[in-house]
C-alpha cells in the first residue's frame, strides 16, 4: 500500500516577520500487516470509515442473490461478505 503526503508552500506575515507553512507529497510503501488491527480499525473510524456491522452476513448474501438474479453488479457486496467471513480485504 503506498500513502501520499501533500505538501503545499504558504506565507503569512505577522509582525513584520515573515512565516512559510510548506507541504509536499511523499510516496510511501506500508505493510499493513505491520500495524495492529485494533490502531488500523481506529484509524480508519477516525477519518470516518470505520468498520460496517454487516450482523450474521444473511442480510447481505439476500442482497447478492437479488442482484445477481437481476443481473446486476454484487461485487460490493461479495467484499463486504469476504471481509465479514474471512476477515481478509481483497
């Protein structure tokens, strides 16, 4: 997984004293498995997408069935049901 860091350069004069806020952007490779799974799911909740009740996952097995029988796309909702039953993100 990489994560970007912006970086963006920006004055400010105060008292006859000029100050400079600067951003850039830095690619980074992360290992998510170097992280634990509580600070990962806190994270995640903090910037607003934390982790979905997905319940027993019947509610959404119904929801693939009637997509699929309308031949409509259930991708969405086969992830959800992979994470809920594996715990594993594709």
């Amino acid at each position: 997984m990489k994560y970007w860091v912006g970086l963006i350069i920006s004055g400010l004069e105060r008292n006859n004293t000029m100050y400079k806020t600067v951003y850039t952007e830095v690619e980074v490779d992360v290992d998510l498995s170097d992280f634990e799974t509580d600070d990962l799911i806190e994270e995640l909740e903090s910037r607003g997408a934390g982790a979905t009740d997905y319940g027993d996952g019947k509610d959404i097995l119904v929801t693939i069935y009637e997509k699929r029988r309308l031949g409509k796309d259930y991708q969405q909702e086969l992830d959800q049901l992979i994470w809920l039953g594996l715990g594993k993100v594709l």
